[in-house]
C-alpha cells in the first residue's frame, strides 16, 4: 500500500468512527400522540421511524406512562394485559419484543432492556414527549386492559412514615429509624419508596450515620426499583420527586465539607441552584440557599453567607418549609457570630441571640427542627460569654434531654463545649473555684474531642486547642464574650 493510500485509509476509518461514535452518541427522542395514534422516534429532529401499530403504540405508551410515574421497568406481565397483545403469553410477549428490538434499529434506541425477554423501560436520557397528560394517558391506558397501578398511599406504608415524619422532628432517632425501616418495606411503587428511603437516611442522618445509610439505603431503593445502584440520577430518578431527593442529599453531603472539599461541593450546589431556578422550584431553592450559606461562611465569605441565608429565609416562607428556615434563621445567627469587624461585637451578639430564639421559638411552638439541639448549644454559649449563667444552665439542660433522644455524636460534642466553657465562665466569676473549672472544662472537653472523632466534623481540633490552652494556663476561651472578668 502506497503512503497516500494508506493515508486515505486511515482519513477514512477516522471519518466512519467519527460517523459511528455521532450516530450512537446523539440523543434519541420519542414523541407520542394518542389522538392521532402515531409514535415518532427522532434523532437530531431528523424521524427514524413512525409507530402506527396499535400493538406497538400501546407498548411505547406503557413504557412512557411507566418513565412519568417513574417506576423503573414494564414487564412482560404488563404488556400482556393489553388489548393490542391479548392471547399472547408473557413468555411470547418477551419474544416478539426482543425481535422488534434486535430488528428495528430506531426502536432499539429508545428502549433499555433487561435479558432482553423480561422487562423493559425509557432510558433516563431519552427525550419524551406525550402530548396527552397524565390523567390522558392513564385513562386511554386503562381503557386497554391495563390494570389499576399500585397506589403510592397504602394505610400500612402511610402509617408508618407519618410516624417516621413525627418522631424524626420530635429528635426521636431510634423510633424514627425503626418506622421508617416499616414504611421502606411496605412501600409500594417509586414514589412511596423514595420517600422512605429518604426519610430513613435523614433519620439515621440525625445520629450521625450519614455516610453507612446512604450507601445501605441507596443500594436498597436501587434492588427495589430494579436498577444500578451507581449511577444517582437512575437510583432516585429524575421526575421532580426524585429531583428532590437528590438536592436534599447533595445539601446534606454538603454540609458535612470544609476546606478543599467545600469548595468542591459549593460548585455542584451552584449548578444544582441553575436547575431548580430553571424549574422554577422554590422548595429546592430555598434548600439550596441555606446550603450555599453555609459553605460561604466556611469560606469565610461571610457577606456573601449573609445574602444567600436571607434567601432561603425568604423562600421557606413561601413554601412553608419550616424546617429549612428554622435552619437557615440559625445558620444567619452563626455567620453573624464569625463575620469579622463589619459591626461590634455586642451588636453582633444580641442580633445572634434574637435570631437563635426565634429559631427554637418555631422549634417549639411548632415542633420542627427537634432532630438537632443546635440553636439551643448555640444560645448557651452566647449567655455563658456574657455570664448569663441560670438561663445559660437552662439550655444547657434543655438540649441534653434533646441529645439524649437523637444519640447524634456531633450534638453531644458542642454541647460538652457549653459546659466547658460554662464551667470556666463561672470560675471567672468566682461561683466555682479556679481548681473545680479547670476540672469540669477538662474532663467535658475530653469527652467532646472522643464524640468529635466520630464524625465527619472538624470540631475535635476546637476541643484540642481549648485543651491546649489549659494545659498552657490560659484556661478556656469565650469565643464571643462581651462582658470584662470579674
């Protein structure tokens, strides 16, 4: 071979590979309308082929009715209900699709199969469009034999998640746990499934166990919905619910990252706000902006912090998150605490404390937010700076009883911090002697370096430093005292 035809050779297998990799890389879309009774499948807005069989309409539309509900797959026992496939057996209906698959190159496209004879579904990716609407489209469904799907809402699975919901905001972990472990099992279809496996990884979430039940629960809802655990987008789906679902669990993986790693995570939650703006989901934007908050602060862009927390204050309004705005009212009351020479620090302390007990003033009155005892820590340690000590005492004792319900390893770390320093504060003022504080603040920060350790907080550094500090004899410090020592 001469080196021209050799060139040409290798122009033209680049070109077919180049042409190969366009064609099975572009994304495919499939459009269906039941008034005309027709089904388009495209490419690059260019048709491959027009589906006008009944039969065939019917298994598209079932398919497309299946990706909408998001349940993962259409078995063959479904199709063979339909009037378009009566008389023909399951173990034929397998058959004849996978011949239609294996033949029609279009089709092929726009269906993912497993063992090619069982089940079959829209992939994640493909484009859909229906003209008719839900209701539409189940009516004209049913009216060809396919059978009621399952609800959703069974007493059973309702039953045990309303008590989950309970439980998780009364700090209730371990019930939460074992209700929501009940409504996971009688969970009967996408919806009711990704709801509980939700609520079960924010339930463990609340003891600090993030990390194990995610992967546990994720790798269950995946076995339960019949798909790859790996990948999140077909784990939790990309209908609006399970959206959601994922911008809550990407807040949460958030939230536990400092450093390099909040940097990292900042990105993602910028992309993920882009989404839920183009969406317009105000529940997931104003979940989002209290995240973005957060990983200002810790950025130490704390103006920035400031703007993104009045957000998502102002959004859970709207869409009456409490929860998220019981959050964010804290997160507004920290930032305000760490924000440098902008304001004094007696006015940064009292816009704090307002803040903090309107937070615990929802936590109360409406009983939202009762899964963490942050607002409470957060408060005590403010009143034992300004040696406020009975009501400090108070929410000391208060949060106690909230941790001893949640076991969360991260609150009982924090709240060992208020009696530490609380214990040192009191010294300086001579309620305790010198020798009794130093005792108390050593012996509440050791155990609050060992709870640290457990989690995926930087906090023990904190409780070390103040150890170090009373090693040098420099006792503890207040980190927002206001008031000169006695």
């Amino acid at each position: 071979m001469s080196p021209s035809e050799a060139l040409i050779t290798i122009l033209s297998d680049s070109v077919s590979a180049a042409v190969f990799s366009h064609v099975f890389t572009m994304k495919s879309a499939l459009h269906i309308d039941l008034e005309t009774a027709r089904a388009t499948i495209s490419e690059a807005d260019a048709s491959l082929e027009t589906v006008d069989d009944e039969r065939w309409l019917q298994f598209l539309a079932r398919l497309a009715y299946a990706r909408r509900r998001d349940d993962a797959w259409v078995t063959a026992g479904h199709i063979a209900e339909l009037t378009g496939w009566k008389g023909v057996s399951e173990t034929s209906v397998g058959k004849i699709v996978a011949k239609r698959v294996d033949r029609q190159i279009a089709i092929g496209r726009c269906v993912d199969n497993e063992k090619v004879t069982q089940r079959w579904r829209l992939p994640a990716d493909l484009d859909l469009h229906v003209v008719q609407d839900d209701a539409q489209l189940r009516s004209w469904l049913s009216d060809r034999g396919m059978a009621a799907p399952a609800l959703p809402t069974t007493v059973e699975w309702l039953t045990n998640v309303v008590h989950a919901q309970i439980a998780f905001y009364r700090g209730e972990a371990a019930d939460a746990v074992r209700a929501a472990e009940l409504a996971l099992e009688h969970s009967t279809e996408g919806r009711s499934l990704k709801v509980s496996a939700l609520l079960l990884i924010r339930a463990e979430d609340s003891r600090g166990g993030f990390h194990e039940a995610r992967d546990r629960v994720e790798k269950r809802l995946a076995i339960a919905r019949g798909v790859d655990p790996s990948i999140q987008d077909v784990v939790w789906g990309t209908d609006p619910l399970g959206r959601h679902c994922q911008t809550r669990l990407a807040s949460m993986e958030a939230l536990r990252s400092y450093g390099a790693s909040a940097a990292a995570h900042r990105t993602a939650i910028e992309s993920a706000l882009k989404r839920a703006k183009d969406g317009a989901d105000l529940s997931r934007e104003a979940i989002l902006y209290n995240t973005l908050g957060v990983l200002s602060r810790r950025q130490g862009d704390c103006a920035e912090a400031r703007f993104h927390l009045a957000d998502a204050i102002a959004l859970s309004l709207i869409v009456n998150d409490l929860f998220t705005l019981g959050g964010a009212i804290f997160n507004l009351a920290l930032t305000a605490l760490v924000e440098k020479g902008t304001r004094s620090k007696s006015d940064d302390v009292a816009f704090a404390r307002a803040l903090l007990a309107i937070a615990i003033k929802i936590d109360e009155k409406v009983g939202i937010g009762r899964s963490s005892a942050q607002a409470e820590i957060l408060l005590a340690r403010l009143l034992a700076g300004t040696f406020e000590f009975e009501e400090s005492g108070r929410l000391i004792e208060t949060a106690f009883k909230m941790v001893q319900r949640t076991h969360s390893p991260y609150d009982n770390g924090c709240l060992l911090l208020a009696r530490a320093e609380l214990a040192w504060a009191r010294g300086l003022q001579g309620q305790i002697s010198r020798h009794e504080a130093v005792t108390l603040a050593r012996r509440c920060l050791d155990e609050a370096e060992r709870f640290f350790l457990q989690t995926d907080n930087d906090g023990w550094h904190y409780a070390h430093e103040q150890l170090t500090r009373l090693d040098r004899g420099d006792g503890v410090a207040l980190p927002w005292r206001t008031c000169p020592s006695a």
